[in-house]
C-alpha cells in the first residue's frame, strides 16, 4: 500500500515538472493563428499585437453610409469611433498565464476575434441627430373638429425616425469591417392615432351636435341648438387623448345674448349725449346665474341621449350694478368745459386723432376717480385701429405706430384743465409745437408717458370727443367737451418765455431720416386760478413751468454716406 501512494507520488511530480516546462516553453506570446478584426497577432507578445492593431486601424477610411435614399461620407471621429487596442489584446491575453486554457491555447492555435471599439457617445449622438434630420418626417395627430355643418376629422399619418439602435450597430460595424453601413429608418407613430380619433367622434363630437339643449332659469326656458353652442366645444391632445374641453367665454357670451332676450339679464344704466344734452339711459334688472354651474354640467350635458339634455340652473332676478339711481346721483347736467384744436392734413392723423376720440367719447369719470389716456385708449396698436404716423423721438421726428395722439391728449388735458379736474399726470412736447397752446399741453406714449386727471368733485363727469378729419385743403378740427354740474370757474395767464436757447443742425444718413428746420427753445409758465362757481373768491392758484428744448435742424443724407 505504502509503495503504490509513493509511486503515485513519484509519479504526479513527473506530471507537474512537465507541466511547468510547457508553461515556459509556451511564454507570454499570443496563441499562433490568432488574429482580431482580420489583423494577425499571433505569436506576438502584448505590446507588438496592441501595435499592429492601432496601426492597421489608424488609416482606416470613412464610413459609408446609407441613409434616406442618400449617402455620404463620415470620419470614425465624427462618428465617435475608435479602436481600444489594449481591451482588443485583452481578449487573447487576458487569461491567467497557469491555466489550462490558456495553455493549450498557446499551442493549439487561437481564433479571429471582433476587435474592441470605444464609443463617444456625444460624438455619436450628433452624428445620428444630423442623421436623423434628413429622413425624419414627424407624425401628424389625429384631429377631430366640431363645426356648425358637423364633425370634421383629419386622419392621423405616421411619421418616420432614424432607428438610432440598428444605426448605431451598423455604424460600428463598418468601422470595423470597412464596409458600408446601411442605415434604417422605423416608423412613428402618432400621439394621436385613428382609435383616439375614433374613440373622440364616437364618444363626444357625434352625440355633441345630435340636437339641442335646454337651460332653465327658474320660469325661464332657454334652447340651445349645435350651431349655436358649437364653437365653445374643443377636442385638446392631452396625453395621448384627445380631451373634451369647454372655451367657457365663448358659451358665456352665447348665452348672454340668448338669456337677454328671453330672460333679461341687467342691463347698466347709462349717461350719455342726447340730441346734444346729457340724459340718464335707465338700467333694467335681469336675470343673474352662475355661470360656473353651467360650465361644469355643459360637456355632460351635450353628449347626453335624447330626452336628458335638459339643465335646471338656479337663478335670481336682480338689479344692474350701475342702476339708474347711480346713474341720476351723478348729477351730470349741463357742459362745463370745452376745448378745440386744429391739425394740418394727413390721413395718418384723421385715422389716429379718430379713433382716439372714438374711444374717449362717452367716458364717464366718476367723484373720485382718475381718468388715464392710456388706459382708455389702450396700446396704439394696428389691431387696435392705429396706423403709423410722426412722433417725437430723442429730439426728432420719427415714424411710429399712433403717431398723433397727442394732438387727442392736448385737446384733453386742456378740457380736463378748465372743468376743474385735478392734474395726476402729465407731460409737455420735448420742443413746442405752435397748433398747441404754449405751456398747456400734453404728449403721451403707450405705456410709459400717460394723461391722467382726478375728478375731485362732488359730481360725475361725461367726455365727448369729435372729430372732423382734415382735407387737402381744410384743417382737422378735434373737440373734446366735458359735461358735469359746474363746481369750479377756472381761468388762465400765460408768462412770457424766457431762457431762451438755440437749435442744433442734425446731419443724419439713415434710412428713417426726415428733414426739419428747427427753431429756438424756452421756458415758460402758466397759472391756473380756482373759484367756486359763481364766486369772485380765488381759492387756489396753481402754476405749471414747462422747459422746451430746441427742435434741432435735421438735414438728411443718402443712407450709408457718412463716415462712421
């Protein structure tokens, strides 16, 4: 028993000493008939493999590439490509150099392996975001519309995208075998596609216009049919849906002239000029609800069978916010002031004037209330009935929207000044213009420069603004009179100018340049004398100082030919 164990020892001792010769007889080298990429290594050690691979890599030529019907040439830089020599090696001669395998590696011959590539993955990105911008054509959702001749539906259409996963395969795959990387396209779908489409015209647009609906105001009745309710429906994308939505301004404004003809909702008491003389327009009560209640039951409501489209909407009869009391309380009786000027001719002026005046006209200033141009007026906007015209910029004239409100401003301010309104805010012309009263006007300027005066007496105030548009051969002529019941007699002096300074002479060559022969500027004041009506007593004196800088001579250039 003894002597078997010591031959079996004798024995593995023999195995192992072999072992270790064949280890060293094999080495470090990579196995013969290795290669990576169709690149030999074989019988190389580490670092000769990882140099014959980075040099039969370094020259490798563009990419191929095959997209969208086109083709085109990229750098494995721009692509974001680049072999990992080290990690390639490491495939063959990362085994641990004892083992059994990568012993009988070494002397059996190794395999071809796939080469390693190191990714940018920004590079990359760009390159298919680049990519995918010459083939991607985006989907169109799905639309269902409801209109006054029935529902309305655009079918949705897939789109096509780059399928950035195969792409980005085929691109390394080029990379490594030098060939051409054909690149392929996948189609999107919609957010909203043809169930989401059938899904909403089934479910809401079709049972929406089936017929008419009734809102009941107490005793009142009021039916509303499709065409009548339809533009206050909307179906929204919203997650993949399309979503019954209600435009409750819209329904509001449908219903506000329904319900005043069957069930008079108030209506506000109003003064206003009659065949010359204020009289009070009496308010009437109506009908108040919750239009809150309405909209919340509305969608419901309208896609409801035959037979339930009916709504009780709880409701009151009450009086108008502004009733004829209010409206009698204002004791607006008799014109205490008025003003009038003048404006040589031009369309612009007869369109801006206008419609300022259009807009100030009927305004009513209550006790305590300030009146502001702006905020009546509003922005002079083309949408807002403004068209362009000359206004006063850093001392010149330009051409900008709204230009001759002013000219509304100063025929304002002047009837506010002599009824007795309170001056809030106001600012003269930069230079003097000689159709305005020297040291009594104002210019404005949407949002920045404003008019604003403060009725401070005891009485409601009514403004009415007229317009006679000027001609080729007539002045324009804007007056503006204020009707109240007379609480102040208010007179004026004018001071003579002082401070007087010259003008500039302007040489501009840009293409917005006008001509102008300047004139000098001054200073000068006025005085504005306060006494009850129908009393000599002077209760107050105000007095306002007005700096006008000069209007320089501008003399225009052709554009571009002065020197910088």
């Amino acid at each position: 028993m003894h002597r078997w164990v010591k031959l079996s020892g004798l024995g593995l001792a023999a195995a192992g000493a072999a072992y270790v010769v064949a280890v060293l007889v094999a080495g470090d080298d990579l196995p013969r008939g290795t290669s990576i990429g169709g690149v030999a290594v074989g019988g190389l050690s580490r670092s000769a493999a990882e140099q014959r691979l980075a040099e039969a890599y370094a020259d490798r030529p563009g990419l191929e590439v095959a997209v969208g019907g086109t083709e085109r040439e990229v750098s494995p830089a721009d692509a974001g490509l680049r072999l990992d020599a080290e990690a390639s090696v490491d495939q063959v001669a990362g085994g641990a150099r004892w083992s059994p395998t990568t012993l009988w590696d070494r002397f059996t011959g190794g395999d071809d392996l796939e080469p390693v590539v190191a990714v940018d993955d920004d590079a990359l990105d760009g390159l298919l975001d680049e990519l995918d911008e010459r083939v991607a054509d985006e989907p169109v959702d799905g639309v269902v519309r409801l209109t006054r001749k029935g529902v309305r539906v655009r079918d949705p259409e897939p789109g096509t995208a780059l399928d950035r996963d195969a792409a980005a395969d085929a691109l390394v795959a080029a990379y490594v075998d030098g060939g051409r990387a054909e690149l392929e396209t996948s189609e999107e779908q919609p957010a909203i596609d043809a169930g989401d489409v059938r899904q909403a015209r089934e479910e809401f647009a079709e049972p929406a216009l089936s017929g008419p609906v009734t809102l009941r105001f107490d005793a009142s009745a009021v039916t509303l049919e499709p065409r009548q309710f339809v533009r206050a429906l909307r179906l929204v994308p919203e997650d993949g849906e399309l979503v019954p939505t209600l435009r409750s301004g819209v329904l509001a404004r449908q219903l506000s002239g329904l319900v005043a003809k069957d069930g008079q909702p108030p209506v506000d008491a109003e003064v206003r000029l009659v065949a010359g003389k204020p009289r009070v327009v009496p308010g009437k009560p109506g009908v108040s609800f919750d239009q809150d209640v309405v909209d919340e039951a509305f969608l419901d409501l309208v896609t409801a069978p035959e037979g339930e489209r009916e709504l009780e909407v709880p409701a009151e009869v009450v009086e108008p916010a502004f009733t004829t009391e209010d409206a009698e309380a204002l004791q607006i009786t008799e014109q205490v002031s008025q003003f009038t000027t003048y404006f040589p001719y031009a369309e612009y002026r007869n369109t801006n004037i206008g419609r300022a005046a259009e807009l100030v006209d009927g305004t009513v200033v209550k006790p305590g209330e300030t009146f502001s141009l702006n905020g009546t007026v509003g922005e002079r906007t083309a949408e807002n009935g403004f068209t362009d015209g000359f206004i006063i910029s850093n001392g010149i004239f330009k051409e900008d929207l709204g230009g001759g409100v002013s000219q509304m401003a100063t025929t304002t301010f002047n009837a506010a000044f002599f009824a007795g309104m309170t001056d809030v805010e106001h600012k003269p012309h930069s230079f003097y213009i000689d159709r305005y009263p020297v040291g009594r006007e104002a210019t404005v300027a949407w949002p920045t420069v404003d008019l604003r005066f403060r009725n401070d007496t005891p009485y409601g105030v009514l403004v009415h603004a007229h317009l006679t548009p000027s001609t080729p051969s007539s002045q324009g002529v804007v007056t503006v009179r204020m009707f109240s019941t007379k609480y102040w007699d208010i007179t004026t002096k004018t001071g003579d100018s002082y401070k007087l300074t010259s003008p500039a002479t302007r040489t501009l060559d840009t293409p917005d340049c006008y001509p102008n022969t300047g004139y000098g500027g001054f200073d000068i004041d006025v005085w504005r004398y306060w006494r009850r009506a129908g009393s000599a007593e002077l209760e107050r004196t105000e007095k306002m100082h007005t700096t006008y800088t000069p209007s320089d001579t501008v003399i225009c250039k052709p554009p571009g030919s002065l020197p910088d």
